[in-house]
C-alpha cells in the first residue's frame, strides 16, 4: 500500500507572483472592481470630509462674526482707530477670536498697542509687535484699557490704572471678566453672553446637527459597504470555475485563499487611497464653489488632523472591507469539492 | 535507442536544456525525454470503485447519478468507459478521479482509500498522481497557454525557469511549439483541447483521466491525440481512463466498459466486439 505525501506548500511570492500577473492581465476588469472600491470609499470620504468642512466654515464664520462684533464695539466707544493706543491686560489665555481680534487690532493702521503680561499669558507670536510697558504707565495715553483672556484681573484699582488715559474706557473681551465700576470710567463688554435659552437652543441645534451627522455616516458606511462588497463578490464569484480548475491541479485551499487575500488587498489600498483623494477633492471643491475659498480653505487649515484621520479611516474602511468581501466567497470556493466548483455556473 | 539523426539531434537539444526548435508530429524519444521513467509492470490495480454511489441533493428531489458502480482499472490500462449522457460517466470520472466524495461505497487509487486523505493529501494526489482532461478544457482564460501548463508544476513546487522549459517541450510535444504566448481564446477548439492534455502531463501523472478528449478535435488532431496517449501509456506505463465516443480511441483501447442509469453494465476487450453493431448508437 503506498503513502500519499503531503501537497508542497507554496511560499507568499508564489501567489503574489500569480496575484500580480492576473491583476496585470485581466486589468480591465481590475479597474472595474477597483472602481467599485474607489466609488465606495470615495462616497464615505466625501461625507466625512464634508462634516468636518462644513463644521470648520461655520466656526470660521462664528470666528468672523465675533472679531467683527468687538470691532464695532470698541470703535463706537472709542471713534476712529486712527492714531489710537490701546493698552492690552491679558488676564488669561485668549480664545480663539480674542486672538483674533489681537491680530486685527495689530494689523489696523495707525494703532500702537502696548502690554503688561507679566503672567506670560499671550503667545510668543501672539506678543510680537507690542510695546512692554509697566502696569504704572500702561494706561498713559491710550484710548482704551483691554482685558482679554479666560480668567479675572487681581486687585486693579481702575481709577488709578486709568489716570493719565487719553480715553477712559475699560473693555473686556470675554463675558467672564468683571467690569470695574469706578465712577468716570467707561466700561464696556466687547463680548456677548448667551442669554440661557439662546444658549439651550443652541446646544439643542448642536445635538440635533450630531445626530443628522451620525445618521448620514452610517448611512454612508452602509453604502460603502454594499459597494465594495459587490464588487469583490462579482470578481470572486465569477471565478468560481478557475478555483475549481486550479484545485484539480493541485492547488490548495490555503493557496487559493492567500490568492485572493493578496489580490483583495492590493485592490482595496489602491482603491481605498484613490477614494480617499476623490472624496476629499470633490468634498474641497464643492464647498468652495458654496461657501468661497477663503472660508473653506481657513477651515481646512484648521482641521488637518481630522481630515488626516479620516483619510486613514476611510483607506483602512477600503482594505477591510475588500478582504473581507473576497476572502469570504473565496474560503466557500476553496472549500468546495473541485468537482462541484467546477459545476459552479455563475 | 533513437538511430534516426533529426531525433537523435533535437534530443541533445533538450538534454542541454535548450528548447526544440520546430514543430513536428510527435516522435518516441520526445517522450523518453519528457517522462525519464522506467515503463512499469501491469497487472496490478491502479484505481478500484466499490460500490460507489453518488447522489445529488439528498431528499424527495434527490438524483441518483451512480447506483452502485464497481470497477478496477489495471496499472497500464487503457480503459475506455461508454455512455449516453445522463449516465453517470461524467461523476463517476470524478469519483475515481479523487473531484468528488462518493456519497457510498470506496474508492482506492493506489490502494489508498481517498475518503482518508485530507484536502492536502488529496491535493498532492491531484498534482502528481492524475492528470485531468475535461470536455470543456477549464483551461484558465486569462493565462497563456504555457501559463496554463506551468500552473499545475507551480503547484508542484518546480522552480519557475525549469517549469517554464518543460512547459514550452510539452507543448511542442502537443504541436502547439507556435502558439505558447497565445490566450486559450485565441485558439481553435482542438488546440485548445491540446494545451488541456499538455497541461494535464505536467507533473507526469500515473492515471490520466480524459472525458471526451477527441470530441472537438478534427480526424488527423485526434488520431494525433490518441497515438499521444498510447504512446503515454506504452512507453511509460500510464493507465489512462477516457470517455469517448471515438470508435478509433474504442478500437485502440484494451478494455471497454458500459455505464448506463449508473451502473456499469458490460465490460468487453476490444477485439471480442463487433464496432459495426447497434451498441454505437449512443
């Protein structure tokens, strides 16, 4: 009675070799079956990449709106920012349109702007460009008194602070600092606190917009995932014959499904990259045909580490999903009797 | 062993590992080349079928494609195996070819009962033991035609340059030394049949298993095909298996068996027929 050794196994190279060639010669229908992953991931990207444009030009806009606000503000205490010193108290870190507001002031002409940050609150960048002066004299001749940042000035007698003030107007750029009421001193909020409902609607709006947002991404997963799914199947299934032929002559289960493995996942990198810049592109383009350059492009800037994990979301959304749709039908077709997926009529 | 010149020459050019270098019928010594294999004993059995019974979806609809067919095949053999379709043939080929799990009964090939082998031994048998030569070719579309016969030795483990050498020989050996690079659906019906037998001597199998291999071939390619395969089985002492139809294959076989509703029902050597008879109507 004679023994029946063992098949050879065949290292990677083997099946990346074949891979590689079937790719190569069947490239039209590659290209078809990758497109199918390119249209999946790119659809997925594009609705991603649309949330985070659309939340970047609406705070942008917000940004604006707010820089605008304390502009007007200060100007209608003070009249025209021509020839005007203005003396800056940071009493905390700036916020976003604080920082903002800082840069417009700076690049307005005619304004010299001086400082006491002794708490080293501003930014190296957000300090250039200002004159240091000591908390005696920095309200000498200047328009106005700014406090800015997220936090309380300590033990300042305004009356004193604002002697020799050619203006004596104090302002505050966040609703949290407390406005002097010494008696000849003008103080303003260049701010605007929320009334409570306004700040409830709000949210309400914010939680509502977050809800939409995660419906139509999973909605879009869905689609994504029927796409690519569709389209690996269609190219497996489709060769359910040449599975069945390649067991006849040898080949095992595990080659056939490494085959495959290989094959899915080249076509799900290659498809999950192209997607990603596709969806990203037409997401970039459709809102700066909506909303303009300058908004959309400071909003991208912005979100470019979103925007970054999205992209490997998304290209890893690809791969996943076109192995696994291959390797599935394929395991089914390695599995068979040969003579049965040589049957297989599909 | 060869005394005829062109033979002796195009030999020297295998054994240096150059290709031959223009078609010709096939001649002896190619396959002394091809197949460097002493010629074995008969007599022995190489496959047998116990009682085998195949039956498709199981059930009130079931089919019953084999009713307890049971056969021996002779190492050496050339077994020629008659039917009209809707016999059994096409099922019991993959029975006793090791394509398919009989639903009853055994089947040994080589002694070893194949409902033991798991899928990589069964694999290996596949390789090496049998080679295949369907009806409809399943050759693999996509691949050239050497592709196609250097696929099974890939599988085998060969390296690709020397598969790649052999693969070129047997397809001059099948006369197809032009069309190497070509896609199967860039050729005739018959030459495709031909890369089909190329492909299914790949790994110098023991047992070739052959349906219908000269039905779609011209007289002169098939008449070609069925001194390849004898001379396969001569030289090198394969048993091969075939279903057909083609009186001369019928003629030049040494045993022919009947299957029908699935079952064999005669088994005769060809000279105690009568090729003139009824029973070719099928």
């Amino acid at each position: 009675m004679s023994t029946i050794p063992h098949q050879v196994k065949l290292p990677s190279r083997v099946a990346l070799d074949v891979v590689l060639q079937g790719i190569r010669i069947r490239f039209g229908r590659s290209v078809v079956t990758v497109s199918g992953v390119v249209l999946g991931v790119a659809f997925l990207m594009s609705i991603l990449a649309g949330i985070v444009l659309k939340a970047g030009v609406a705070a942008e806009d917000t940004l604006r709106v707010e820089v605008e606000r304390m502009t007007k503000f200060l100007e209608a205490e003070t009249g025209t920012f021509d020839r005007k010193n203005f003396a800056i108290l940071p009493v905390g870190t700036l916020t976003n349109a604080e920082a903002r507001f800082l840069d417009t002031l700076k690049n307005t002409r005619g304004v010299t702007l001086r400082v006491f940050d002794p708490n080293a609150f501003l930014t190296a960048e957000q300090g250039e460009l200002l004159e240091e002066a000591q908390m005696e004299e920095l309200a000498d001749g200047v328009s106005a008194l700014l406090m800015m940042g997220e936090g309380r000035p300590q033990g300042l007698d305004f009356a004193e602070v604002m002697a020799n003030a050619r203006q004596k107007v104090v302002a505050s750029t966040s609703p949290e600092i407390p406005l002097p009421e010494a008696t000849g001193i003008l103080a303003s909020s260049l701010s605007r606190k929320l009334a409570e409902a306004e700040q409830q609607a709000l949210m309400e709006q914010q939680r509502r917009d977050r809800f939409r947002d995660g419906w139509i991404i999973i909605i879009s997963l869905l689609v994504t995932i029927i796409g690519i799914s569709n389209a690996m199947l269609m190219s497996v299934t489709e060769r359910f014959r040449e599975i069945g032929t390649m067991k006849c002559l040898g080949a095992l289960s595990a080659f056939v499904r490494r085959m495959f493995l290989f094959e899915s996942a080249i076509m799900g990198i290659v498809g999950g990259a192209m997607g990603c810049v596709v969806g990203l592109l037409f997401s970039i383009i459709a809102y700066t045909l909506t909303y303009g350059p300058t908004l959309v492009f400071s909003g991208l800037f912005h979100s470019l580490g979103t925007l970054l994990l999205y992209s490997v979301v998304t290209i890893l959304a690809g791969l996943i999903l076109s192995v696994l749709a291959a390797l599935y039908p394929a395991s089914v077709a390695a599995k068979m009797v040969p003579a049965v997926a040589l049957r297989s009529n599909i | 062993m060869n005394s005829d010149p062109a033979t002796a020459a195009i030999n020297q050019e295998e054994i240096a590992g150059n290709t031959v270098s223009s078609d010709r019928p096939l001649q002896a010594g190619d396959i002394d080349t091809l197949f460097a294999q002493p010629a074995k004993e008969p007599a022995e059995t190489v496959i047998n079928a116990v009682d085998v019974w195949k039956i498709y979806n199981p059930g009130p609809n079931e089919t019953q494609a084999l009713k307890g067919a049971t056969l021996d095949v002779f190492k050496n053999e050339y077994l020629s195996i008659m039917g009209p379709s809707g016999s059994g043939k096409s099922t019991l080929f993959n029975m006793i070819g090791a394509l398919g799990k009989p639903s009853r009964g055994k089947v040994y090939i080589d002694q070893v009962d194949i409902a033991q082998l798991d899928h990589n031994e069964l694999a290996w048998l596949r390789c090496r033991k049998v080679g295949y030569i369907f009806q409809s070719y399943h050759l693999i579309q996509v691949m050239t035609c050497l592709e196609n016969v250097t696929l099974p030795m890939a599988f085998a483990g060969m390296e690709a340059e020397q598969a790649r050498d052999r693969g070129v020989k047997i397809l001059k050996l099948v006369g197809l030394g032009h069309r190497v690079l070509h896609k199967p659906a860039e050729l005739s019906g018959g030459q495709q049949q031909r890369v089909a037998i190329a492909r299914a001597l790949a790994n110098q199998p023991e047992i070739v298993l052959a349906d219908e291999p000269t039905a779609n071939l011209d007289q002169h390619t098939g008449q070609e095909m069925i001194d390849l395969l004898c001379s396969l089985k001569e030289e090198l002492g394969v048993t091969i298996i075939s279903a057909t139809h083609d009186l001369k294959m019928l003629q030049r076989s040494d045993r022919i068996l009947w299957i029908e509703d699935g079952q064999i029902v005669k088994a005769a050597r060809p000279d105690d027929i009568d090729f003139s008879t009824s029973e070719f109507d099928h």
